[in-house]
C-alpha cells in the first residue's frame, strides 16, 4: 500500500479551496439537520457518519447541498 503524501492531497481535486468549501456548507446542513439529536442522553446520530458523509457527497462531485439530507438519511441511517 502507498503512503500518500502532502503533494498527494494538495494536487487531490477533492481538497481543493473550493471543494473545502463544498465540504464545510455541507457540514453545517448535516450538523444543524442532525448534529443536536439526543436519544437517551447521547448523541441519535454520530459525528464520525455525519463527517464521512459529507466526505463522500464532495468526492461524489456534488456542489451544493440539496439532496444531501435524503442522502444522509439513506446511506448513513438517519431517520
């Protein structure tokens, strides 16, 4: 397996300004959608599906956020 290196995630378009960018509106729709859910005093959805469902929803080549709650919803078990 290849160590990736800096040059490797700089050159990477999914880490981009732009696609960074992508990936922080997509944070905050998840976040506020399903960040603040509690289920017996603990967090109903967890941090790490929110994140790497952001993670895949830019690396899908998506550039805004509609559809991205039904997507969370589908792949990652929200409700």
């Amino acid at each position: 397996m290849m160590k990736e290196t800096m040059t490797d995630i700089q050159t990477d378009w999914r880490y981009s300004d732009e696609r960074m960018q992508y990936r922080t509106a997509a944070l905050k729709v998840l976040l506020s959608k399903f960040g603040h859910q509690l289920e017996g005093g603990v967090p109903k959805y967890s941090s790490q599906s929110i994140y790497e469902c952001a993670h895949d929803w830019v690396s899908q080549g998506n550039v805004n956020t509609a559809g991205i709650v039904k997507y969370y919803e589908a792949y990652y078990g929200g409700n």
